[in-house]
C-alpha cells in the first residue's frame, strides 16, 4: 500500500493522467495571474511577531485538525525564524533558539501550556539585517525529532498557510505510515494540499485573497515543472500554451530541480482531488493510497 506513494508510481499516476494535469495546470495559473495582478491591493497583515504567530497558529493548527478530523493530540514546538538565522541556515550552521519557544499542548482541547518570549537576538523581521527573499515561507520546517515547527513567513497572512503545512508533515509523522525524513512525493504534496485548504478559508473568513496568494504561485510552479517534466518522460510534446504560461520556473537556477519530489507530488495530489474530492487529503492520514492506483 505504501508503495502506491513512492516516487515510480507517483510518477507513472502523473502519466496517466496527464490530460487531468494540463487542466489543474490552466487553472491554477489562471488563478495565480489574476491575483498576481492585483498583489499591490492584498492585505498580507501585520508583519510576523511572536504574538502574533501564537494567535495565527492556534487558528491554523484547528483549521488543519477540523479538516483532517483528527482527534489524537501532539506536543509540538513552535519558534519563529530571526533574519539571522535564516542567513545561518542558508550557510548550513545550526541556528540558535529565536523569539518563541512555546509548547503547545493537547491541541485537541485547544490548551496551551504558556508561551515564553526567550533569547531575543535583537534582529527581528522586517528589520534585520540582512534582506534576503523571504517574501514567502519557503524556509518554515518541521523537525520530526521533537515535533518542532520552524516558521519563516514574514507576516501573519503568510504564516497561516506556513503553519498548516508544517503541522501537516506532523501529522504524516505522528499518524501515517509515510517516512516524513524521505523524499516520498506524497509527503509534499500532501502538506501543499491542506495549506491550500486551509489558506482558501482563511480567505473567506476575512474576505482577503491574500490568504491565498503564495500558496497559488506555489501550485503553479509546482504543477507546470511537473507537467513539463512527464511530457519529458512519456515524449510527449507540451501544449504550446501550458509550456509558455508566464509562471515563474519553479527550478530557477538549479537545473536538475525538473522533477522535483514537491512537484510531483504536489501534481499527484492535485489530479487525484480533481479526481476523487478533497477527501484524499483525509485518506492519506487513514494510510489509504488507494486514489493512486490508476
Ligand atoms: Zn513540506
């Protein structure tokens, strides 16, 4: 059953679907550029603090369990990344302990036990030193040793969405038979899907699409390099129109990033939403890989 998640068969799903693929792929652009084109006008919050992370991830940690109905409890770990940390991580040294250091406790209930302001390093978004493009959230991390969840959005808006993935690769650890420390595609696209789900009503909740905005470039990078990418494997030509969408190249710089364990993964659980319905999403947290098969 696992099987059905590894990296050939995901792959030979895409293939099998890929007219499925060329539709998600449309959308999900078109999607992105209409709001790209009005990114100007979006409310993306207040820019990201440790309170303010607190009352974010509280919402987005519930809206992640209500989705999933998960009932078990974890005690995770929450700190938010300093600009100097992520300028130590981005050099691969250890980064020292920032901002937040709250345990979070029986989730199920919504207690938490206390939250503690501890080892300010006096840089702080926004301010820091160092300007690096962390626009988005691509450095938020979970660490499945001590169930600990690392967020590196700049803002609250941003954030949310941040949060519901790294607490899904939670999830995946705590409750599924997927090894979250391997390049399984499944584990990616999972977490991608339920920071969309959670983003989308987040969005409605407070009628602001920003909710929404990082999370739909994602998608569309992701989709796009995975759909080049299985055109490249079956030889089949790409459509001229999905092959130039104005979709930033999710593989930048780094080549050999065309078939990207995210993307693939991220296409698999897109075709296989469109396919079954959301409830996907809540097979895998069941160990249920069935939607994979065909
Ligand atoms: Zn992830």
């Amino acid at each position: 059953m696992i099987s059905l998640t590894y990296k050939e068969n995901v792959e030979a799903y895409i293939g099998n679907n890929l007219g499925i693929l060329e539709d998600s792929l449309d959308k999900a652009a078109q999607k992105h550029l209409k709001l790209k084109a009005k990114k100007k006008s979006l409310d993306f919050g207040q820019a990201l603090t440790p309170e303010n992370l607190y009352q974010t991830s509280l919402k987005s940690i519930s809206k992640t369990r209500g989705f999933l109905e998960i009932n078990k409890t974890i005690d995770i770990h929450m700190s938010m990344f300093s600009s100097l940390e992520q300028f130590k991580r981005s050099l691969r040294v250890a980064a020292g302990t920032f901002a937040i250091s709250g345990l979070i406790q029986s989730i199920g209930g919504l207690t938490f036990r206390g939250l503690m302001i501890s080892g300010m390093l006096g840089v702080w978004f926004g301010a820091g030193t160092f300007v690096f493009a962390m626009q988005d959230y691509a450095t938020s991390s979970y660490n499945p040793d001590d169930d600990h969840i690392r967020i590196g959005a700049q803002n609250t808006v941003n954030a949310a969405g941040a949060v519901a993935h790294e607490y899904t690769h939670c999830l995946q650890h705590n409750f599924t038979s997927i090894d979250v420390t391997t390049r399984n595609p499944i584990v990616e696209g999972h977490a991608r899907g339920l920071e969309g789900i959670v983003s989308e009503r987040f969005a409605q909740e407070s009628n602001n699409e920003a909710y929404v905005f990082v999370h739909s470039q994602r998608v569309a990078q992701e989709l796009k390099d995975a759909y080049l990418y299985a055109c490249g494997k079956k030889n089949v030509t790409p459509k001229k129109s999905l092959e130039k969408l104005p979709i930033r190249n999710v593989r930048g710089w780094l080549s050999s990033y065309a078939g990207h364990h995210y993307s693939i993964g991220v296409a698999a659980m897109t075709l296989a939403s469109a396919k079954y319905g959301d409830n996907v999403y809540k097979d895998v947290m069941k160990n249920d890989f069935n939607f994979l098969k065909t």
